[in-house]
C-alpha cells in the first residue's frame, strides 16, 4: 500500500511546486488586467514584436517601467503554458554542485541547444537568496524563454539563429516574518559571444538590467547587484547543465491535479496536464550516498604514515571540439569526483557521479 501511495503523493508535491510559481506570476497578471493590457498580453504570448503591442487602456494605474514588466511576466508565463507547459524539476544537490562548479571560457552559443520549448525550471527545494532590498528570500525556479520580436514564434531556443538572447524570468518568494511577497525579474543573456568565462557573461547582463519589483520599491544598488548577481549564477549554470552533453535527464511523463478546482488558473481550466522531468535526481542522491559515507569514514595509517579522509572535487564546465577541423563544440560537466575514494566503501566504479541510464 506505502508504494502505491507514495508515487502520486510525490506527483502531487511536484505539481505544487509548479503551482506555487504559477501564483507568484498571477499577481503580475491581475496588474496587467487591471491596467487594460490584456491584449498586449496576448500579443506578446504570441510571440509578437514588443514594439507593436497594443497600448494599455487604463496605463496610469502603474509606473511605466512596473507596467512593462507585468506585461511582459504575464505573456511568458502565457506562452508556457500555450507552447510548452513542461516543468523540469531540478534536484537540490545538483544545483548545489553546480555552482561550486568552476568553468573555462565558453562559447555562449551553447545555450541555444535546450532540449525543450520554453520550459519552466523548478527547484524542488528553493535555492536561498536575497530580494534586492537585502531581505531573505528563496528562488523558486525560472521560465526560460527566446528573444522578443525577432522571430515569429517563441520556439525551441535553436531553432532560430536569428534569435540574440535567452530569457530567464526568475521568480522568488521573499519571506518577512508572516508576509510573503514576492520578486520576478526577467534577465536577458546575450548567446552571442564566442568565448565567456561566466562570471564575464553574468558582469555583462546585469549592464542591460531594468529592475522591476512587484511592489514598486526602489532598491539600492549594492543589494541588486547581489541578488541578481546570484539569480544569474543559478540560471546560467542550471541552462549550462540542460545544453551539456548527456544530463541525467528522467521524463516522468504528465501531472494532473486531483481536482478540477486545482486545475483552475483564473478560473481557466487547463487544456492539459503539466509534463514533468526530473533532472539531475540519480546523480543527486548518489552524491548523498557518498557524502554519507565519507562523513563517516575515519582517516587511518598506512606504512607512509597518516592517511588522508576521502574528499570531494568540483565539478567543471569544458569544451571538447569534434567533428572535421574540430570546428563543432559539445560542452560536457566533469561531474564531481572523489580522491581517497577507497575509503567510502563502494565499488570503484560507483565511486564517481555518472548516473546509469536505464
């Protein structure tokens, strides 16, 4: 009885998740509503030019700059769910292995190769943070999107080389005693260059950074530069890892809420259920199988003396060129690796973090 229930217990904890998203981006909806956009909504979930957007009926309900970004969050949010409607749930020890990752300088054109129209990224534990006034808060995942108004339709990142940018709309929780409100903020990654290390390509995007708060503040720019800062290290190298040859990517296949009530957005029934992927999820809990055992392992002596603990190396980003003239670029993780590794008490070979693929 426990297997049959955990499985949709898990589904239903997955699709929260989601849903937990989908609210944050309703508030932006009702602003744009409530400012007789709609249409401009509509418009640009089409993957219609920015610049030819019907004008708002009631625009002084907003400042300019927090009308923009209501539009423009409510019309991603739209065109997940008309184009895409697919959540990739990441699991929390990979995101918390990929930033420790280190990287060569890389051909930003990578990140064209995602392997899914406009998906929405998921943590399946929210990544601490900060909002940009410096108070604590937590990312709850991003909608990954192509560039405004330089194809017709939002599609599969490589399906345009016309396209300049990948869009990566963040969305947080920030936590003030018993008030949760929350941040979006669309950050635009030039996929352009030929060779970035990604501490340049982070420096370089938050240059062309407007900020848009759900709650009109005005934030001071050391903070900002902090929060957004660590928004861009989280969703660089989570797209890095998607685009990368060979991630331990799991289809679990569609996710229905159990009621109609909870497949109501608005007071819209949904025209399909979410396609949830788990990613990273066997690499995730072998690296916890092993930190167990490394933690529990004791430093013994050897005929050379004092033996040193297993301990863990970093993961790095690299190009490996291919093909004729080694002219086509794969980027590839060196997943994180251990030394002293006969010490965790496991097989070599399950020594590393190289997922078996079933």
């Amino acid at each position: 009885m426990a297997r049959r229930t955990a499985r949709p217990a898990r589904a239903a904890a997955q699709l929260a998740a989601v849903e937990r998203i989908e609210r944050a981006v309703a508030g932006q909806r009702l602003r744009a509503e409530q400012c007789g956009a709609s249409r401009a909504v509509a418009h640009l979930a089409a993957g219609r030019p920015f610049i030819t957007a019907p004008n708002p009926t009631r625009p002084e309900r907003l400042p300019p700059m927090s009308l923009s970004a209501a539009v423009q969050s409510a019309a991603i949010a739209s065109m997940w769910r008309a184009t895409s409607q697919t959540a990739l749930l990441v699991d929390a020890t990979l995101t918390e292995e990929l930033l420790r990752s280190t990287s060569d300088a890389l051909p930003t054109t990578v990140l064209r190769r995602l392997p899914y129209i406009n998906p929405l990224v998921v943590f399946a534990e929210p990544v601490p943070s900060h909002a940009v006034d410096g108070r604590p808060s937590q990312l709850l995942g991003f909608f990954v999107d192509g560039a405004w108004g330089t194809h017709d339709r939002l599609d599969a990142l490589g399906s345009s080389l016309e396209a300049p940018i990948v869009g990566a709309m963040m969305v947080s929780e920030v936590c003030d005693g018993s008030t949760v409100t929350h941040e979006i903020h669309r950050l635009a990654l030039p996929v352009t260059a030929d060779r970035v290390t990604i501490t340049d390509l982070i420096t370089e995007t938050i240059k062309h950074i407007a900020i848009h708060t759900v709650d009109d503040s005005e934030p001071a720019a050391a903070p900002t530069r902090q929060c957004l800062t660590h928004h861009l290290q989280v969703a660089v190298n989570t797209l890095l890892y998607l685009c990368a040859e060979d991630p331990d990517i799991q289809p679990i296949g569609p996710t229905k809420p159990k009621s109609n009530r909870a497949s109501t957005n608005n007071g819209k029934r949904r025209s399909r259920a979410t396609e949830v992927v788990h990613v990273g999820w066997r690499i995730g809990a072998h690296l916890r199988l092993l930190r167990r055992r490394a933690t529990e392992a004791q430093p013994g002596s050897n005929r050379g003396g004092w033996k040193h603990p297993p301990r863990q190396r970093k993961g790095h980003w690299r190009i490996v060129w291919t093909g004729s003239g080694r002219e086509t670029s794969k980027l590839k993780w060196i997943a994180p690796y251990w030394i002293h590794r006969d010490q965790l008490g496991l097989p070599t070979t399950k020594s590393t973090l190289v997922p078996v693929k079933s």
